[in-house]
C-alpha cells in the first residue's frame, strides 16, 4: 500500500516538474550532505550518530544513508507529500532548532538541489551512477610574492562515465597552515605570513592539495650560490630558493666528524679517530670517512638496533605468545646478518613477509610474533602494521569508513587485510616453540558494511592478486616491487629521517595526500635512486651523509634561523637515549652491564628481555626509560620520545649513571699517565665533545681547577659538565 | 504518520518556547558579564587529583542503587552519609565527610576503552593523530610557572603514559615523576634528587659554573637559541631542588606525625603479594607538596578494572582508599586549606549497570561517578543523578569537558582560550566545555 503511494507520488512529482533534470540521490543529494557537513565526524557521521539521526562518515555508505534518509522513520526526515516540511530540510536551514546550527539558506543550491530531489519523490538511483574517479584542484602550485591578492581556486570532478564536472561549490577546503595561507569555504586563498605550506579540496573520497608559497615583500635576497655536492643539494637548493632561504656554510672538521659518527655508528669518535681526521690533509677525507664508518660493525650495530626496535623485537618467557628469548635471539642475528651483509632493503623485507617455519631456528618468522605479542594472530593488525612499517602508510582509519584524508577505502583496507586471514602457528616440538606458515584456504574478511567477503588485493589495486598464488608471496612481491613507489618512498624517508632527525614526511609513518613531503622532488629522487640502487641502503646513506645538506653547519643566517623543515641549516637534534648512553659508556669507559645481557653489550644492541609476558610496554633499563627510549608497545614512530625532562636534567646531574660514569676511572688514569692540566681539560673535550677547547674556555676551565691539579675531583667535575653540556647530549 | 506529523508540530513548538524562554532570561549573562569584570581572585590555588586507574565502579562506592534489581544494585549494603545521601557501605569514612565534598552522579563520557579515555580524561580530548593534547597539568605548568621554587606539576608516584603528556606544549611543562613511591615498601626517596655519596655542594657549584662555560659557545654561535633555553631552564630547575631546604622537605615525608599518618590510614595490607596499600602515604605526600607551592599534583591508585569478583576487590581494597579520601579533606580542612585546594576523584570511566557472569562489571562509559571537593565547590551535596540501575544519566548530565572546564575555571583559567601548538595553531584548551554552575559554593 505505502509503496504503491509513493509510486503514485513520485508519478506526481516526475509530471508537475517533467522539465527540470532529475536529481540524483548519490550523485547530486549525497554530495550536498558532505559540503554542508552533516556526514562529518562531530555531527552524523560519528559512529553513533548525533542527536538521534546517524549517516555515515564523509558518506561511504549511501545505501545506509538512503536507508536513514527515507525509511527509518517514515515521513519525517523527508516528507515527499510536503517537501518543505522535511525535516532534512527545516534542519539544515535552522527553521527548527538544530544542535548543529543553520547549514544553508532556502536560496542556495544546495537547498534547491534537496528540496527537487524530495519533489522528485525522493528516488534512490535506478542502475549504475557515474562515480568520481578523480579530482584536481587548481592551480596546483600558487605563490604570494608580497601581493596579497586572494587566489580562486577550482576543483573539477572527473565521472566514470568520462565526464566532469566543476565541484568547486561542493567541495570542502582547509588549509595546513593557516597562519601561512589560508582557504576560505568558497575556496578563495588569502596569503598571512612567510612560508610554504599546502590548502586542499575534498570532495566524496578524494582529497587534493595545491602548493603555497608566500614569499615576504620586502625581500632583498640574493642567492648564494653555494657547490651543490650531488644531487640532493640540488633539490634542497631549488627548494630553498623559491623559499627565499639561504643555506648556512659548510660545518668545520670537528663538528662534521662528531656528526657523522653520531649518526652512523651510534658513538662519538675516539681519541684516535679524532686525531687522524683532524690531521688528514687529503681534500677527499670526508668521502672516505663515510665510506669507513658504513663498513664499520658499529654501523651493522646500530641499524640493527634501529630495526629491531621497530619491528617491537622483544625476548620472553611466557610461551604461549611465541616471542621466546630464542626466537628473539635468532631474529636478532638474522636481521644482524641480513645488515652486515648489506642485503638490499627489498629482499631483505620479502624474506621476512613470505617466512614460514619455526619461530626459534627461522629468526625471520618472528616479524609475525614479535608484531602482535599476544596468544594469537590478528589479520586487522597485520594489515595497520605492515603499511604502516613498510609503507609509512596508515590505514586503519579505513576499518571503519573510508580515510577522510587519504585515498584510501574500505575496499582497500579489507582487501589488504585477507592477507594475513592465513597466517597461522601451530605449536612445535617444545613449548617454546611454533610454526609459523600460511594457511592457503583460508576466508578472506569481509567488509564491514555489507558482510561482502573481499579477497586479498594490494592497496590502491584495481583488481585482486592471483589466487593461485601464495597470497603472502603475492603480498611480499608487490610491497617490494621496484613500481611499489610506496615502499622505496617509505624507505627512503626513513633513512633521511635517521640523518636530520625530520623525515621529508613527518611523522614518518604517517604518509598521506594530506601531509605532504617538505620537498616533494626530493622525496621522489630519493626513492628513485633507492630503486636504482637496487636497494642498497648503504649507497643511498653514502649520497645523504656526502650531501653538503647534510654538512651544514647549524650557525644560522638571518633568512633561516626560523626554517626546521628544509634543511638550510643543521638542527641541534637530541640523541636518542640509547646513542646517548652509549657515548656516555664509551668517552668514560665505564663497564655497564645491561639486565641479562653479557658485557660488553651496546644499549643500541639493547632489547628487552624479561622471564614473563611480552605484551606490555617494557624498557627493562632505567637510563633508557627515563630518556625516553620506545617502550615498544607499538609500532608507531611516537614510542619514541626525543623530548628533554625534568627527570632527565636530574638524572644527568645527580643520578647513579652519570656517577659511576664519571668514576669510572678516566680521570686517575689521564693523572697516571702524567698529563698537565692542559692536556687533560684537552683530551677530555676530544673525547666528550670531539673537539678541543677555545682558549677562552681552556683559560676559564684551569680557573676551575685552581690549585688542585693533582686531585681528581676537579677534573672529575669538568667531565660532569661535559656530558651535562648540550653540546654532548645533542648532535649539532 | 499523522501521529508523527503531530508529534514533531508539538516537539517544535515546545522547543521554540523553550528557546524564547531562555532569550527573556538575561540575568545568567548579566551576572557572568559581572564575575569577569569584577576580576576576582581564582578560588583554587592548587589542585589534587586522585586517579583511580581502570574505571571504578560508581555502584559499589558513591552511587550504590539500593533499589535496583539484584543484578544491577552495588554489591555491599549501603550506608546513610552525613548530607543524608546512600553510599556503599564500605565507605564509611568518607561518609562521615560528605558534608565537604560535591559527588557527581551524573558523570558521561565517550570511550569505554582504557587508553583513550585515560586521555580524554587528562587532555580533555579523545586521541587523534593529527595533534597531540596536553595535559592539564601541563597548561597550568604553562599557564602559571613555578611557584615558591618547585615543579608547578608532579605526578606521584608516576604518571599513566596512555594519558598523555605535554602533547603540543614544550616538554619543560610535563610532569615531574617521583619515580617513588611515598607508600611503598622500604624507604621513601625521591629519585636523582641528592647529591652523590662524596660529591660536595662546593664540587655542585664548580660543575655549574663549568656547565655555563660550555653553553655559552654554542649560545655565543646562535645555534637553536629556544632548544638552549628550554635545556637551561631545566638545569635551573634542578639546582634549585637540589639545593632548596624548602623543595627537598616538600618531597620527603619527615616530620609528619604518627596521629597525621592514622589520619590518612597506615597498616593496610592488600592481599596481592601483601604490599601495603600505599594510598595514605601518596595523599598525604600530595598535600605536603601542594602545601609548598606545588599546583597541580596528580596521584594514581590503580587496580580498579574489576570484570572479575568485583565484590572481592572493593573489599580488599576500599578501606584504604575510604580511609585516605576521608583522611585527605579532614587534614586539608583542618589546615584551612581545602577553600584554595580543589580536590579531584576521577577515573576514566564507570562500569557496566549489570554484574557479569564472572561476578564483575565490564568497562561502561555512559555513566558514572566522579568527585570534587574544595577550591570553591560546593560542600556536602550530590550533583545530578543517573537512572534507576545507573545506566546513564538521568538528572544535570556532566560531560567530561564540562568537568574540566569547570575545574579550569577554579583555577582561574578560562579554558575557551586557545592555546597555540606549534607556535602558529590556535587550539582550545577545552573544545565544548561548560561552566558547571551547580558545582560551585
């Protein structure tokens, strides 16, 4: 009976308005939902919904929508028989009162556009509508060169159906920066204060950007012209002159020594070290430095520290969770030799991605065990896990509504996610044991909003992989693919990240359209050359340490002393806590043991093993807590907290590390060996500072000592303000 | 569908009365627009906050649904509180000082998952990955500085890493762990906060001065004067605890006087492991250091996430917590301090109306109970109400935004001003919050 009423209705309607087009419920209506910002998260799109009345966010689900729209409560929302009165309607204008305000006037398009579509019968759409596929926002790259004109942008819509359409009055903006440009609702940008940063457009899933640059007015900038060792100072020079920055000179020899050493091996130079760089006269000396220290074990040490920590590497002792001591210990060593060995990057990802076997003799199968932490696999972290480590990409977001910021789908996501349905462990031979491998018949998830079950695809496929094959081989194949521009990106950002302490994407596992590189070229010639490379990573090191960029020194000129994201200059960058325990170790030689470790151990070689659980947060190492070292909880980037406290101030000043440090012989021994005060004030700058004193500072030192250059205590108290320096507890 | 059609015609119009109402009433704003002008001093000067990790349960404590259904009422009996009111009866103590406190029935929030609402509750927001909140203990760090000498924000004996940190605010603002616990086994000691064995306050000076020499060059260079800063402000810090007589009573409980300890309960042993139930000592550590010049201190009792014999666990671990509570507001009442020190009871959320089939209650976020006593709350009231078995709230609900607003505007901190993150983003400290007008005396 209702149905054939609004059969009869919606006959009606189609006649009394025959000349006007018709609209379309996912086309037309659906679009005008998410521009007026009903669909958005604080109002009906959140999960449950607002003040009784739910849509889903950003309108993945139209059918739900419809649903919501015309049936839930029959007549209300939308009243074909007096279209004014729909309540949709009285809302959004703010005819009755509405927690979200007025959305429109009854004189827009918008209005107009909801109100035919209820005169039209308020129809779902009969067969397949052209869905956007695309969008562009233009002008994709605008500059404010001292004029303060606003700039129009326009995005069109490209339609499966081969059309597109201006969507400029439809889309959403927002800008990155604000303070630098900003976009106003109709899509007009207006410039603020100097910088670059990025508007964008949204519109149904898509989100674009287009560049800002606003350069200040008065500007008397005269490019410098500094040699560009290679090509990264050709990118970041191009970059820093459409800024209108100027890079700061080259560093000195003692500040690029401590640097490097820092940066690639985890500690300070020795006295040694120090001495035959300095007085190296060859013009090529730097070159050969880097060369050395990416053959060094220091340097296999560290990146296997760096990788181990974030994989959540972690040793136990409670069995049924499979992260045993001796499945971490064999990972250990094989990530260890994978690194010594300089396998490149890809295979070295596609052996643990596609391992099977036991999780104590096959070390690479506990990327699986060591991910999770817990009595058994999870597919959905899997799927977060794996992009967001190998891909910088998260996509967890998309479990339940598409990524509001990215492109990523729901389809994608549980695509993604029916690679890991099969991942399996079945106990072995002893309790501590299990094997893992890849069950081929598992069921693939199912999407969230209609139960669909969805085969495994790669991110951003068209269509799924071959389900013949090992759908973990598939997987490992296209992570590691050379055309995989996620993974070499990912890869690289992570690497110039360890060197600059900012990724040119930062956070480095956070990749969206949405936050964009710093120096998008940049990023791009990195990934380039990776691929090129083979993946090598030492090669790609070699080019970023041999960079003048890189070499910089952190003295600031006047145009950037603001700048700390396009590497004009270089940036006091705290040390982690274990690089920073280990310089403490080694320019003291103290002997620390580490909790269940031999001696000897490096904190940067440093995991956590414990006789229990391992899925928790863990430090087991209070120096290491304390500054801040990942408690690896998780694999994201933010465990790690490079932030000074108050507790560490104390800690550095007072605490039992620092004091056992300082007592740990050094200073008796530089007495026994016969050295003036001069000598030994020098030898302990060398060694903690790598560099000599000033002679200003030499003068104030021996102040300090006075007369009692023969006891140790005033010796002792220099040592103190050396390592509680900034200049020790930073890479400069 | 006409029934609908008349039901929306008369929900309508009531709203529009309702809404022409509140337009004829102008004296609320007249009176706010008064307040502001008239520039009265902040009623709290410091704030005390009891976290009761885990989401503690409404019903066996401070709301405990006599009349519900057995399967939904508190698991103890109940007990006539001085202001007349029922609570649990292992809450005795507590009752007997009802009369000094404001218990919110009607508390909601909107996660009941442990980290994020550890988070909404500390920042005021739910976790994003796009900005990171700070905590309230840093705003007021960063809002007000330190005072008489000592961290403006100190957590005993650690803070909850889910609830978040400094978050866009400079590091310096975090709080200060003791990293020690005032109510644990074996003596109490701050952590880093006395010199070495052997090192002399003259050998203390000469490192300082040493220190200075180093920065100096790099200050000298004009490398990163803001990250130079921040390094020196803490080193300024540190000395002046070090070498404070003031700062270092503050974190000690010397001197306090067996009858004080009772006051607060000593001799509680809980029946994990038999450790002492450290509650007492954690309190009365608080109101020595508040009484200092510290402003905002925040102590965490956990254990409170109870899906199992949650009966058992109120009855190991209440007598302590009523004890101490109790101890708390008398000894901050006594000392004439509890008008300028706002007392904070909270957890992240509640627990679920109906005991589960393990004898426990499950996490429940639409409503519970917290409490707010002193710093120009009202005494001896409850506020608002949940329904018949507690499942949500039923009289002045109190969303968590309202709560802290509330307690930010004790504090003289009009939490609708924007902070800037990362130097250039204005962001609300509270995003929605009200001013919970009933709370206040």
């Amino acid at each position: 009976m209702r149905q054939l009423f609004s059969l009869l209705l919606a006959a009606t309607a189609a006649i009394a308005v025959a000349d006007e087009p018709v609209v379309s419920f996912r086309r037309d209506v659906m679009p005008v939902l998410f521009r007026a910002g009903c669909n958005q998260g604080t109002c009906h799109g959140s999960s449950r919904g607002k003040d009784g009345f739910s849509l889903s966010l950003f309108g993945y689900d139209w059918k739900g929508d419809y649903f919501r729209l015309t049936q839930e409560i029959i007549g209300r929302r939308v009243n074909v028989a007096v279209p004014e009165e729909s309540l949709l309607l009285l809302k959004a204008t703010g005819a009755v009162p509405h927690t979200g305000g007025k959305r429109f006037d009854k004189k827009t398009a918008y209005y107009q556009t909801l109100r035919r579509w209820i005169e039209q019968g308020a129809l779902s759409d009969a067969g397949d509508v052209p869905e956007p596929i695309a969008i562009t926002l233009s002008p994709p790259k605008i500059l404010f060169d001292g004029d303060a004109q606003p700039v129009q942008t326009r995005v069109m819509a490209q339609y499966s159906d081969g059309s597109s359409h201006d969507v400029t009055s439809l889309a959403l903006y927002y800008s990155n920066n604000p303070s630098t440009a900003a976009i106003d609702q109709h899509g007009r940008v207006t410039s603020a204060n100097r910088g670059d940063t990025y508007v964008f457009a949204r519109f149904n899933r898509f989100t674009i950007g287009s560049e800002v640059i606003v350069l200040p007015s008065d500007a008397d900038y005269k490019w410098s012209d500094p040699p560009a060792h290679n090509y990264i100072d050709e990118l970041v020079f191009d970059r820093l002159q459409k800024l209108q920055l100027l890079p700061s000179a080259l560093s000195d020899d003692e500040t690029f020594l401590r640097r490097v050493y820092l940066d690639l091996t985890g500690v300070p130079p020795g006295v040694a070290d120090y001495t035959r760089f300095i007085e190296d006269n060859r013009v090529d000396k730097r070159v050969r430095l880097i060369d050395a220290l990416l053959e060094s074990e220091d340097f296999t040490d560290m990146t296997t520290g760096l990788w181990a920590e974030s994989v959540r590497l972690m040793g136990g002792g409670y069995t049924p969770v499979a992260t045993d001591l001796k499945a971490a210990e064999a990972y250990y060593q094989w990530i260890k030799n994978q690194v010594k060995q300089n396998r490149p990057l890809d295979e070295f990802v596609y052996d643990q991605v596609t391992a099977s076997g036991s999780n104590l003799n096959d070390g690479p199968t506990n990327l699986y065990t060591m991910l999770v932490h817990d009595v058994r696999f999870r597919p959905k972290n899997f799927a977060a896990d794996f992009s967001q480590l190998f891909l910088g990409v998260q996509i967890q977001c998309a479990e339940c509504h598409n990524h509001p910021f990215d492109r990523w789908t729901m389809d994608d996501y549980y695509g993604f996610v029916s690679f890991f349905t099969g991942i399996t462990r079945k106990p072995g031979a002893e309790p501590r044991e299990f094997y893992v491998f890849n069950k081929r018949q598992a069921s693939p998830a199912n999407h969230k909003v209609d139960g669909r079950p969805m085969a495994a695809t790669v991110l951003g496929g068209a269509a799924p992989v071959d389900a013949q094959l090992d759908s973990r081989i598939a997987l490992a194949k296209w992570l590691t693919s050379p055309e995989n521009k996620l993974f070499a990106r990912n890869s690289s950002n992570r690497i110039w990240a360890r060197f600059f302490h900012r990724g040119l994407v930062e956070p480095v596992d956070d990749m969206r359209i949405s936050n964009p590189p710093t120096n998008g070229p940049l990023l791009d010639e990195l990934a380039r050359r990776l691929v090129k490379y083979q993946f090598d990573q030492r090669q790609l090191i070699r080019d970023i340490c041999n960079s003048r960029t890189y070499q910089l020194s952190s003295q600031p000129n006047a145009t950037n002393q603001l700048d700390d994201r396009q590497f004009s200059r270089a940036r006091l960058r705290r040390l982690r806590s274990d690089v920073l325990l280990d310089s403490i170790i080694k320019v003291t030689g103290w002997d620390r043991p580490f909790r269940n470790f031999p001696k000897g151990t490096k904190a940067i070689e440093f995991y956590p093993r414990t006789p229990g659980d391992t899925a928790q947060p863990l430090w087991f190492d209070d120096f290491l807590k304390t500054f801040g070292r990942s408690s690896r909880n998780s694999i994201c980037a933010c465990e790690t907290k490079p932030e000074p406290t108050l507790s560490q101030t104390l800690h550095m000043l007072v605490g039992d590390n620092t004091n056992s440090a300082i007592r740990a012989g050094l200073v008796p021994q530089l007495l026994k060996q016969g050295k003036s005060p001069p000598g030994i004030i020098e030898e302990l700058f060398i060694r903690c500072v790598s560099r000599k004193p000033t002679s200003d500072e030499l003068a104030a030192m021996l102040d300090l000592v006075g007369d009692e250059v023969e006891g140790r205590a005033a010796y002792e108290d220099i040592l103190w303000s050396l390592l509680n320096s900034t200049e020790f507890s930073f890479n400069r | 569908m006409p029934a609908n059609h008349r039901n929306r015609i008369d929900r309508r119009s009531a709203v529009q009365l309702a809404a022409g109402g509140a337009l004829g009433l102008s004296l609320p704003a007249l009176l706010r627009a008064k307040e502001s002008s008239s520039e009265k001093p902040p009623a709290a000067k410091s704030v005390i906050h009891l976290y009761l990790t885990g989401g503690f349960a409404a019903q066996e404590s401070w709301d405990p649904k006599p009349e519900a259904p057995t399967d939904y009422r508190g698991s103890f009996n109940v007990i006539k509180t001085k202001t007349g009111h029922h609570f649990s009866e292992n809450f005795t103590r507590m009752a007997g000082v009802a009369d000094k406190m404001s218990v919110i029935r009607s508390m909601h929030c909107k996660i009941p998952d442990h980290g994020q609402a550890a988070y909404h509750l500390f920042t005021g927001y739910v976790p994003t990955t796009v900005i990171d909140y700070p905590q309230m203990g840093a705003v007021v760090s960063q809002q007000f500085g330190p005072r008489q000498n000592l961290p403006p924000y100190v957590a005993i004996p650690d803070k909850v890493s889910s609830t978040g940190g400094t978050g866009y605010l400079s590091s310096k603002y975090g709080a200060f762990e003791l990293h020690a616990d005032p109510g644990g086994r074996g003596e109490f000691k701050v952590k880093d906060f006395a010199l070495p064995a052997g090192v002399t306050r003259k050998q203390l000076d000469r490192r300082r001065r040493a220190r200075t020499i180093l920065e100096n060059r790099l200050r000298q260079q004009g490398v990163d004067e803001t990250q130079l800063g921040t390094m020196d402000e803490f080193y300024q810090r540190a000395y002046t605890l070090l070498s404070s007589p003031e700062a270092r009573a503050a974190f000690s409980l010397d001197g306090e006087s067996q009858a004080t300890r009772d006051l607060y309960g000593s001799g509680y042993v809980l029946s994990y492991r038999r450790q002492p139930a450290a509650i007492g000592a954690r309190l009365m550590m608080a109101r020595r250091l508040v009484a200092a010049g510290v402003r905002l201190v925040t102590v965490r009792y956990d254990g409170w996430d109870n899906h199992v014999n949650i009966r058992g666990a109120f009855t190991d671990k209440a007598p302590a917590l009523d004890h101490s509570i109790a101890g708390l507001l008398t000894d901050l009442d006594d000392r004439g301090m509890l008008d300028e020190t706002l007392v904070m009871i909270t957890s992240e959320f509640g627990r679920t109306p109906r005991i589960n089939t393990s004898n426990g209650r499950d996490h429940w976020a639409r409503s519970y109970s917290m409490i707010l006593a002193g710093g120009g709350i009202t005494r001896g009231q409850v506020y608002g109400a949940s329904d018949a078995t507690a499942s949500e709230p039923a009289k002045n609900p109190v969303s968590l935004e309202d709560f802290l607003y509330t307690v930010y505007h004790q504090l003289g901190i009009d939490a609708n001003n924007e902070l800037l993150a990362f130097g250039i983003r204005p962001i609300e400290i509270i995003k929605g919050g009200k001013l919970v007008k009933g709370l206040l005396a």
